[in-house]
C-alpha cells in the first residue's frame, strides 16, 4: 500500500500548510476537514492538498487522527475564494479558511451530530392558557422561553437553550402537563403551497421605470456583471433586488443569492420583506448569517447554505464567505457602510470580496446606495461598473425632503439663544410635527449624557485611567464610562482634585438632549435608541416598532436610528453637533459626514407627507452641507474625487497601514521605524511610499499604546509583493505586544 499525505491549512499565523500522514479508511478528499495533532494540542484543519510524498522527513509526519465525513467537502471554488482573500489581506490560508467556518464544524467532537436533526416543540392551547399564571413573574428567563415558543409555530432545542440554560429539563415538564408537543423538524415541515413563481404573492407594487430598467439589466446581465445602483433614499432599491433575484429564480430554481446588508439586527423589515416575498419557497429556503444568531442556529444556516438547501443567504459581512455552491448573484445593499470592512482579525471588505467573488463565478453582483463609497463610484465613472439610477422616490407623492441649514452663529447675533443646543427654528418644527400628529427624528452622533465632565475651579476632568480619553458622564446609568474600554466608574459627587462641589457637565450627548426634548417639546413622548438602550438583545427590535406603531413622538439617537428604516410617519430629521466631523484630519471623514446626512435625511419624508431637515451648524456654507441641502450627491463624489486625485490619496493610490500595539509609545514607534527601515529593500519597495509612524489620535486603551505606519503605491501589484515580503521580516521583530497590517484601510 502506497502512503498517502495530505497537507492541512490550520489557523495559525502562518502561511504555509502542514503536511499529515493519512491513513484513515475513508478517502481524504480535498476541502474536507479533519482534526490533526498540532503542538500538544489537537485542532481541526482543512485538506488543501493531497499527495503521495512528503518533503518532511518520515519519523517527523504525524497522522491526521480524523476526518468529518458528515458534511460535504468544501469546493475548490470556496478555496481559491479564502486563498485570494488570505493572499489580499496578507494572512495564511488557515487564518482565513477555519475563522469563516461555523464554530460547530471546528470543535471535531460534534461532527456526528452536525446534520442531526433538531428536536422542535410547539405551544399547545392548554399551555397559552396555563403559563402566563404558572410561572413566577421573577422567572425572567423562563418567561422568555414560553414567550418566545407561544410567539411562533414551533420552536428548536438550541433556539431554545439560548433562551434558557434548562431548557431540555422545562420542556420535559410541560410535555408531562400537555403544554407543549412535538413538532416536526424543520426541513419537513410543509412549505406553505410552492408556486410556480417563487413570487407568491400578485400583489407586487407597479415598478417605477427606473425600477424596471434596474431589475430588466440585472436580470439579463451575463457572466461578470457588476452593477452600481445609486437610488436616493426611498427609491425602492429592495424591490428590484427583489425582483432580480425573483427573475433569477424562475430561470434557475436551484440557484443561490447572497444578499449582504450592514448590520442585520437593524433592518428586520428587510428580512421580513424576503420572506413574505418568497413565501412560496420551501420552508428553509431563506436563511440568516451574522453574528447574532445562536451558535447552533449559524451552524444550522451555514450547512444549509454550504449543502444548497438555502436559495437565499441574507447576512451581514461574515456571511460573504458563506459556502455556496449554486451561488449566482449577490447583492450588496448599502455597499458604502463602514461596517463591510471587518476591523480585526482578518480585516477584509466584505463589499470588495463581493466583486471578487462575482468575478470568479462570473455572475452578477449589485452593490446599492443612495450615497455609493468613492471607490465603488469611481468604478461606475470609469465605466468598469454598470451605473443604474433611482433618481426618484418610489412611493408616488413622496418627494426627497427639503434640507434647511440652520445658522447658529446668526440664531445667535440675533439674541434667539438656543435652549441646551436646539435651536429656536429646530423647536419650533419639532412643536409643530407634534401638534400636528407627525414624527421627528433627532439625530446626534454621540452616545451618554455628557462627553466630559470637569470641574471649573481647577481645571480637573474626568480621563479614563486606562486611556488617553475622557470618561462619558451616562446620567440614567449613573456612572463614568470609556468608551473605548469599558472602564467605569460612579460619578463623583465634588472634584477629585480640588473637592469643589460644583463640577458640570460639558457637551451634548443623546441621553442629554433626550432630556432637554422632553423640557422645550411638553406632551411630547420622546425615545432614546443608541448602543446604550439597546444592550438587551431584542430591545433595538421592540423599540423600533414602538416608532413604527406611532406611540413615539420624537426619535432621539445616534447612527442606529439612521439605516435603513422605513419610517413612514417621520416628517421632520433634525441633526446636531454634525460640525465636528468636518474638520477630522482622516481624509473619508466627509464622505462619511455626506453619507450620513444623507441616510438619516433619509427618513423624512418617506410616505407621501412632506419632509423636512435641519441641520444646525456654524458653517451654513461649507462645500458639503451645500452639496447636501440640493441633493446632489454627484457633484458632491465628483468635486471630492477631484480633491483626491490632487492629493494622490485613495482610489487613486493604494494603502495599507501597519499598526503596533506596545506597553510604551516609544516600544511601538521604534518597532514601526524599524519595520519601515526593513521594508525599502524589499522587492516593489521603490514603488511605495513609506511614511513615518505616528501616534493614533487616541493613543492609549486599556494601557496599551498604539502608533501606525502608512505606505502608498500607484501600483497595487507592487504594494501586494512588497507586503507580501514583508510578513516574515515583521514576525522576526520583537518588542510590541501585537502588530497587523491592513490593506486599503478605511481609517487613516
Ligand atoms: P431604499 O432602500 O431605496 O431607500 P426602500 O426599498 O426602503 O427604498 O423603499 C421605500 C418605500 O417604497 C418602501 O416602503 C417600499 O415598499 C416602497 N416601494 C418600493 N417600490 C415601489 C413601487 N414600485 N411602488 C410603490 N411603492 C414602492
Ligand atoms: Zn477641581
Ligand atoms: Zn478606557
């Protein structure tokens, strides 16, 4: 017999494959995982290769000790898909390949039980009727359990156990009590009635012509067709996703879409809208990736995914490594949102491995946004994107809202003093809004009450200990935070410093303004929706359709209450403190300001009823808010791509930053200086730019200190092999605690 080897990508922080000896009865096939000795541990790796000789002498192999026969091998496809993206982001294959799989599929001990089927339990009347008395009001998390098996036709054992750690044990007793019966698993309960059409429902709104020129060209695009749909806010951008992919599906009903949204937890109406949509698709036809789901949920999805069992894959970043092996269109909605691009780890845009992705399975990819990233618009002004334009609001009446910039400066040369930052004119509309029955929306990009707080006497203000950052006053918390990480402290009642009693708070945050609003606007209900009243899983979810239901008056909140929602009672957006990010030094703080601005206007407006937006600035005649107050988003990417072709920055140069992390500022700097010095003899080195380390501009957390390096080219092949050179000569350097390198970094 012929010895058999295979080498294995694992996660480690090296680009090279391991090679096994294999001598397993089932034949070792390519993309399958297997757990292998590593060190004195066993981990779980993915067979890249398999080959009959092994350059690693014999008594040194070791034996792969097993393989998962109990999930279809990943294909090469998915390979060359983690390899490009390992290879990009200057990573090793493992650290690529084994991070996107589902924890479930890394732990080797549950492969057997990876396609079990899940038990799944359903509410029975005498269970509805009984429980709500039967449990103790204190019982929170059993509570949730009944509440959350009334809520829908059945529900699975780890949904379940997510809820409640005892939940086999609860089940057990109600079954007893005749609460609660089986049900049948998912994947054999019966689809609701499948349709010819995978569109159940006739009735489907009339496309705008816009909309079907859209979904005509996506629906007739062939091979690599990338395509920009620039659609203002409104325009109904998810329907011609919805009609493309329903257009795909009657062509090809074993096909598989990717639909990548910015932050799933936040755009529940979108996922209700594919599922009602696509009703008439089987029962598990549509499945959710991101990071919110339950570990036994992912896993559940991915493999549905990954055996072709799922036609739709809606997810946040994550899932554009999905396993999918009938993929054929992907849809990146929203393709300017920062949070496509991973900020640790491997830190990969998503967005960006989307057209790769569709460029090697030569299928459509549509990336849509009201405010598309400069880099996606540039594609489109090249011609290397096909542009589609929504230039009007779907809904007939609804025109885009009219932007007002409110002058603070003249409020105030004209004695109307503004009350605790809202302005006279800002009042005075959110009273009219409420007299009238409408909503407004305030928006303010900073979370807590106060983002510092100091005492007048001598100067003292409140830092965070372990960062280079003031401590955020939270009033209803009644503590001290850092925002950056999460130190907190209560809030003192006299300075530290001097013992002077009266210290203040200085600034504005939501918590604040929340407060004010409920003063200058009486009889108004006013809700706060930020990071802090939305840390409970679900609230973001019963918050917001507390707005949609209209038992709120006013909307107070930062960038969460900006995406994506189809708000159809606000008729007013005010925006505050939008001043700040006008005059950051990182060069994407406008584009990022304008998209912004734009999203939250954005919710104005949306039914038929006019909108209105303010904004409150002390520059009513700054470039942006200008380009802002007329709409025009054109000549605002035009003129702001201009200034950086001037500038040579990004997208017309490549960058890629190298950042440090030491116990001193000075430990970072001389690794990065020495970094720097190493990198100039490397091969297409005298094609990039060094620069020199700097300090970030928040320079200390968690008593770490951090400094980066940037480097620039005009040639990204060039930068690519000189980084590529670079990693071993990094490794080799000592003296931080940790390092990285990110390629077209979004914060420079
Ligand atoms: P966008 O994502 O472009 O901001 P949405 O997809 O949220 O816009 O659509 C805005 C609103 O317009 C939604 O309420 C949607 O149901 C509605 N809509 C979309 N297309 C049409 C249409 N052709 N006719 C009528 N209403 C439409
Ligand atoms: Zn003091
Ligand atoms: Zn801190």
């Amino acid at each position: 017999m012929t010895d058999i080897f295979v080498r294995v990508a694992i996660d480690q922080p090296m680009s090279v494959l391991f090679d096994y000896r294999y001598s397993l009865a089932a034949e070792p096939v390519v993309g399958s995982l297997v757990e292998v000795p590593f060190g004195r541990r066993d981990v779980v790796g993915l067979i890249c290769e398999v080959a009959s000789t092994s350059g690693i002498p014999a008594a040194k192999l070791r034996d792969v000790t097993r393989i998962c026969t109990d999930c279809p091998p990943l294909s090469a496809q998915w390979l060359l898909l983690a390899g490009f993206a390992a290879e990009y982001y200057q990573r090793g294959l493992g650290e690529v390949a084994l991070p996107a799989l589902p924890q479930a599929l890394r732990d080797a001990s549950r492969w057997n039980r990876l396609l079990a089927v899940e038990e799944r339990f359903s509410m029975l009347a005498a269970g509805r009727a009984a429980l709500p008395d039967a449990l103790p009001t204190r019982a929170i998390a059993l509570r949730r359990l009944a509440e959350a098996t009334a809520a829908q036709e059945s529900i699975g054992m780890s949904e379940a156990r997510a809820l409640h750690p005892k939940a086999s044990a609860t089940f057990v007793d109600w079954l007893a009590l005749g609460w609660i019966q089986r049900a049948a698993p998912e994947n054999e309960r019966s689809a609701p009635e499948a349709a010819a059409s995978p569109t159940g429902s006739s009735l489907l709104p009339q496309l705008t012509g816009e909309q079907r020129e859209a979904v005509d060209a996506i629906a007739s695009a062939q091979g690599f067709a990338p395509f920009l749909l620039h659609g203002v806010t409104g325009s109904g951008k998810t329907e011609v996703y919805l009609r493309a992919l329903a257009a795909l599906l009657v062509k090809r009903p074993d096909a598989q879409a990717l639909v990548l949204v910015p932050e799933i937890n936040l755009t529940p109406q979108f996922e209700s809208a594919f599922r009602a949509r696509f009703s008439a698709l089987a029962a598990g036809s549509i499945v959710t990736m991101h990071s919110g789901l339950a570990e036994g949920e992912r896993a559940r999805n991915w493999l549905a995914a990954h055996t072709g069992s799922a036609r739709i894959v809606l997810g946040t970043r994550l899932a554009i490594l999905a396993s999918m092996p009938d993929l054929a269109m992907i849809v990146v909605d929203e393709e300017h949102d920062p949070a496509y691009k991973q900020q640790e780890g491997l830190r990969y845009s998503a967005r960006d491995l989307a057209v790769y992705r569709a460029k090697q399975l030569e299928i459509p990819v549509v990336l849509g946004s009201a405010t598309p990233s400069l880099e996606t618009w540039w594609q489109a002004e090249q011609g290397r994107y096909t542009r589609l334009t929504l230039a009007r609001r779907a809904v007939a009446d609804a025109a885009l809202p009219a932007v007002r910039l409110i002058d603070l400066e003249e409020e105030r040369q004209r004695g109307r003093a503004s009350v605790e930052g809202l302005s006279g004119p800002l009042i005075a509309a959110l009273k009219s809004r409420l007299e009238r029955g409408e909503q407004s929306l305030v928006f303010l990009n900073r979370r807590g009450y106060a983002p510092i707080l100091s005492c007048d006497a001598c100067g003292w203000v409140a830092g965070c200990p372990r960062c280079s950052a003031y401590a955020v006053l939270h009033k209803p918390e009644r503590a001290l935070r850092c925002h950056h990480c999460g130190w907190e402290s209560r809030i003192p009642k006299a300075c530290p410093e001097c013992g002077n009693v009266d210290i203040a708070p200085m600034g504005r945050g939501t918590q604040r303004v929340e407060e004010t609003l409920a003063s200058v606007v009486p009889g108004a209900r006013v809700l706060r929706i930020d990071a802090d009243s939305t840390r409970r899983k679900g609230s973001a979810q019963a918050l917001f359709s507390d707005v949609h239901a209209g038992e709120v008056d006013i909307l107070v909140g930062t960038q969460m209450i900006a995406k994506g929602h189809d708000f159809r009672r606000v008729t007013l957006v005010g925006v505050l403190n939008a001043d700040t990010a006008l005059f950051s030094h990182d060069f994407r703080a406008s584009e990022r300001l304008f998209a912004q601005l734009t999203q939250v206007s954005g919710r104005a407006g949306r039914a038929g009823l006019p909108g209105e937006v303010m904004i409150q600035t002390r520059y009513p005649r700054h470039a942006l808010y200008l380009a802002l107050s007329r709409q025009d988003y054109v000549g605002f990417a035009n003129a702001t791509l201009a200034e950086r072709r001037d500038a040579r920055l990004p997208p017309f140069v490549y960058q890629a930053m190298l950042r440090a992390e030491g116990r001193t500022l000075e430990a970072a700097i001389a690794f990065l200086e020495e970094a720097g010095a190493a990198f100039a003899p490397l091969p297409g080195a005298d094609r990039v730019t060094v620069y020199d380390p700097v300090p970030l501009t928040i320079v200390k957390v968690f008593n770490v200190h951090r400094a980066q390096l940037l480097l620039e080219s005009g040639s990204r092949a060039a930068l690519q092999s000189a980084l590529r050179a670079w990693q071993p000569v990094l490794r080799s350097l000592k003296g931080v605690l940790r390092w990285n390198v990110e390629v077209d970094p979004l914060d420079v």
